[in-house]
C-alpha cells in the first residue's frame, strides 16, 4: 500500500504498508486532491476535510479508515499480533 497516513497528528508517507517520514509540503494525488502536512485535505470538487488519525490517503486519493490488513493480505512472516 502506498499513500499517505495520518498519526498522532502528523500526515507520513507509506510505502509497502510500512510508514515513512512525515511531509514536509502538500502533496497532490492522482485524482487533483491535495494532502497538506497537518492533515487537511482539498478534495478534487473543492470540498475541504480534515484526516483522522489512522485514517489514510491512497495514490488515487481514495480515502480509507487506517488498521491492520486484513489476513489474505497480510504479507507471509507477519502473525497476527505484529
């Protein structure tokens, strides 16, 4: 999975699932939407929301609740508790 995500306050890059380091600058996704670095979010229509912590931003701007993944996902080494 790769997008962006949103933690105790701050937006972090995600690559493979694994986040990364914060952003720095809005970043704009496929679909036109904009991802500013304190959470906030400029939908493609120009509706306005604000990120949730665990929520996260696709590469395509579709926005998901955040959690583990689910188990025909889970990546093969990784039990259920990690």
């Amino acid at each position: 999975m790769d997008g962006l995500i949103m933690r105790a306050g701050k937006v972090l890059t995600m690559k493979g699932g694994k986040a990364g380091e914060p952003i720095s600058a809005a970043v704009t996704m496929s679909n036109g939407a904009v991802v500013a670095p304190d959470g906030g979010v400029r939908l493609a229509d120009g509706r306005r929301l604000h990120l949730k912590d665990g929520q996260m931003v696709m590469m395509d701007g579709e926005i998901t609740d955040g959690g583990k993944p689910k188990a025909m996902m889970r990546p093969e080494g990784v039990s259920r508790n990690d």
